[in-house]
C-alpha cells in the first residue's frame, strides 16, 4: 500500500508535480466551494476584470453544495458533486492559478489538457460520504454568493480531508 501524501494549502506547483494517478492524499488548511452558479460569476469576474472573492493562486475548489450545520456542527454533509459541470469554467480558472479541484467523475478533454498546461491536478472524493467527509471540515463561512444558498462560495477549514488524484499534471487518470 502506498504511503498517503499530506498536502497544505495553498499548493505549489512543487506539490502537484510531486502527484500521480491514483496518489492518495489528505488536504489541510483552506479550501474554497464552487459549483455552477457561482464558477460562472467567478469567470464572470475575471473576464470584467473584477477582484474575485479569494485568491486562486494556488487555491483548491471543491465542487459541493453542502447541506446545512447540525447543531455544534460547522457544516452538514459536504459530499462531492458531479465535476464535469464545471468543465466550461475549469480551464479559465487554472489559467489564473488554480491548482486543485476536488469532486467526482470524469474531466473533459478540454480541462485534462488544461491541467497538464497549468500544472494542475483533480482529485476525487468518495461520492455518497458526505456526512464522513463532512466530520474533516473544522471551519465554513460563506464568502461570496450568498444569494445562491447552499452554492454560495464558502471557505473551509479542512484537516487531512482525503482524497485521491483523479488526473496528474501529466494527463494521467484513474479512469483509464
């Protein structure tokens, strides 16, 4: 069995070349949520040249919509959400120095090629765990879209959140 490799954020390029196809790996620190809705307004921003609500150099997006916080709790279930929906976003966003996206099923063509000429990665989170995954979430707060509900963009606190490398920076994939 190979060793899981522990991975801070923000990440640096050093940290997504060090990834192969199927790596196994913890994220601590701060991750950002995004799904449709707001990667559009997201995009929407970059192209009239508006500050977006957080940095993206070296930023991870997990592609969720949570559900809301039981008591003494930061967050609901926080399981992933399909990631090709994001996939007409995704190459603008890592052109911008996005380093990591976190959901699960395939990538199109278009975003492989994007994270090999990026030098980028996707990961991919256990669908149907959303109440597992949720209990390495410590911290959520909505930063932006609070319009959108449970797809407003929120900042995570995540510590050894786990997942695993869907697609490498060298256009390697689990699902082949």
């Amino acid at each position: 069995m190979s060793e899981v490799k522990k991975l801070k954020t923000p990440l640096t390029e050093q940290d997504v070349l060090s990834l192969k196809a199927g790596d196994e790996v913890t994220l601590t620190g701060v991750v950002y949520t995004a799904r449709d809705m707001a990667h559009k307004r997201l995009c929407e921003f970059i192209e009239n040249a508006k500050p977006l609500p957080f940095p993206l150099e070296g930023a991870v997006i997990y592609y969720v919509g949570p559900t809301p916080a039981p008591p003494g709790r930061p967050i609901g279930a926080a399981g992933p959400t399909t990631s090709s929906r994001m996939d007409k976003f995704c190459p603008l966003l890592l052109s911008k120095g996005l380093k990591a996206t976190v959901g699960k099923g395939y990538r199109t063509k278009p975003v492989i090629d994007a994270l090999e000429k990026h030098k980028a990665v996707h990961l991919t989170a256990i669908g149907g765990a959303g109440a597992l995954l949720s209990k390495y979430i410590t911290d959520a707060e909505v930063i932006a879209f609070d319009d959108l509900g449970a797809e407003a963009v929120r900042q995570l606190k995540v510590v050894d959140f786990p997942a695993v490398v869907a697609y490498d920076t060298n256009g390697n994939s689990v699902y082949k």
